[in-house]
C-alpha cells in the first residue's frame, strides 16, 4: 500500500491550502470530505495527476481525527 500523506498549509488570512498524496481517483475526495465539511467552503481544487488513475479499491477507510487541532 502506498503511503497516504495529507498535508496543510495555512495562511495568515485564513486561507487553507491541503495537498493530498498517495490517493487515486476518486479516494482523494472520499479521505478528504468529512475535513472539508469541517473546514468551510472549498473555494478551489485542483487535481493531482492521481485524481485520473482508476481506482485500485472501492473503499477507503475514514481518517478519524487524533489530533488536538480545531479548524
């Protein structure tokens, strides 16, 4: 399994920029959306070239939040 990295980049005008790796097709959406709905409106996305690789699997298993950081 490849390795699945999410990373975020945050602006000091509050801009949130988060790139996803190791995620192909339609995964990277699945692992991000319960962040997103966290996070507020998605203003732009741009897709990887992993977005257009069909998918390996059908289901990805959800990313529970561990950490002590609030959006």
């Amino acid at each position: 399994m490849p390795q699945r990295t999410l990373k975020f980049k945050i602006h000091q005008d509050g801009r949130i920029e988060e790139l996803v790796e190791g995620f192909d097709g339609i995964l990277c959406d699945q692992a991000t959306k319960s962040l997103e709905e966290s996070l507020g409106e998605v203003k732009t996305k741009k897709k990887t070239s992993e977005a257009f690789i069909a998918n390996k699997q059908n289901e990805v298993t959800p990313i529970v939040n561990q950490t002590n950081v609030t959006f």
